[in-house]
C-alpha cells in the first residue's frame, strides 16, 4: 500500500515532459558528439597533411630551425669573445697567447669550430647569392610583362578611340572627307593651268608691244619668248599628267 502511494504522487503528463525532455538533450547530446568526431576528422586530416613535403609551415618550422641552430652558435663564439676580451685590454697579444696555454685537444676543437662556422657562413654566402639572383629574373620577367601589357594597353586604347571616333562622325562628313583630297587636287591642277596661261598671255601681249619697235633688233628676243612659252606648256602637261 505504501508503494502504491508513493507512485500516486507522480502526476503521468509530468512524467511524460521529463522522459521528452531526457529525449531531447540526448538528441542534443548525440549531434554535439557527431560535431565533435567530424571536428577530430579534420584535425587528424590537417595533422596528416602537415607531413607532406610541400607543406609553407612545415618549411618555416624548419628554416627557422636551422636559424636559430646558427644564431646559438653565433651566441656561444660571442660569449668566448667576450671572455677573451676580459683580460689585460693593454695587452694586444692576449688573445693569441690565450692559445699557447690551451691543450692541443681544445685547439683541435676550436679549429673544427671555426671551420664549421666558415662552411655556414659560405652556405650562406651561396644562398643569398641564389636567391639575388631568382630575385633577378623575376624582376626581369615581370618588367617584360609589365612593358608588354602596357604596349597593350596602348594599342587598345588608340583603337578603341578610333573606333568611337568613326562611330560618332556622319557618314556625309567621312565621305566628304574621302573626297575633299581630290577635289583639293582638281582645284590646283586648274590654279596651275591658269597660272599658266596668264603667263602666255602675258608673254604675247609683251611681243605684240615689243613687234613694231625694232624687229631686227628683237629677233632673237622673239626665239627665247617662244622657247620660253614652249617650256611653259611642257610643264603644264607634265604637272597636269602628275597631278592626280
């Protein structure tokens, strides 16, 4: 009888809101954990990925490495410097008497150091050489580019301003320009002709004046006239000929 009482508190429609809602945050539960493998996925992708050879961090990783191998030597041969540099600053052959005292192991040491330290500095020495010179032809190349693409442009903009230039002028106006050279050139093929001829006038009028004076005296006056006129007219045929 008591447990039936004690079932009886629990009201059925209460019952069935808490069990939804248990339902609910599993749901819940379930797709953050779906989030969370999907998101693991990836990361282990990414972590995989990062093996590879053509990886830019993996590369950093490695030249900054090999930096600060280099910097740490550096630091270790400046700290012996300074070291050296300790003792009596008026004697100016301390540092070379420091290795009469040292023991033909160290020196032997100290020798393989410095070589070592000559290889990366010419190492380096090659790399910067290397890289001024792809720096080199990059900027080569990309001048060319540069200078072909602006010689482009160029070409395209003048074409362009002609096109728009045809397209916005009348059709009369172009065809008046086609055909005002030649009618520039009739008209001074027709100014030469009466040039010409006004010559000619001009040349009888002064043999009719000159006739009843002395014709005796002016014969020969009279030969030079006519070859004179008969160049004139050779020369009018041959511009009229040549004059288009």
């Amino acid at each position: 009888m008591s447990g039936d009482g004690d079932y009886s508190k629990y009201d059925v429609a209460g019952l069935q809101a808490a069990l939804q809602q248990e339902r609910q945050t599993k749901e819940m539960l379930e797709e953050s954990v779906s989030d969370l493998r999907s998101t693991m996925c990836d990361l282990q992708d990414r972590l995989h990925s990062v093996d590879g050879e053509g990886n830019e961090w993996k590369t950093r990783f490695e030249t900054q490495t090999e930096l600060n191998g280099q910097l740490q030597r550096h630091v270790s041969l400046i700290q012996d410097r300074l070291e050296e540099l300790r003792g009596d600053p008026a004697d100016r052959l301390a540092s070379i008497r420091a290795y009469d005292d040292m023991a033909l192991e160290t020196l032997r040491q100290r020798v393989k150091l410095l070589a070592e330290e000559k290889r990366d500095l010419q190492g380096q020495l090659l790399d910067c050489h290397r890289r001024v010179e792809q720096e080199r032809k990059a900027f080569h190349k990309t001048n060319d580019e540069r200078r072909a693409f602006l010689s482009e442009i160029a070409m395209l903009s003048s074409s362009e301003a002609q096109r728009r230039q045809f397209s916005t002028r009348p059709q009369g106006a172009t065809e008046s320009e086609q055909r005002s050279p030649v009618r520039h050139s009739t008209h001074r093929g027709k100014a030469a002709s009466r040039r010409v001829e006004a010559e000619l006038f001009k040349g009888k009028e002064r043999e009719d004046d000159g006739g009843g004076v002395n014709v005796k005296g002016r014969g020969g006056e009279k030969r030079e006239e006519k070859k004179a006129q008969r160049s004139r007219s050779l020369t009018l045929e041959h511009y009229l000929k040549h004059t288009p």
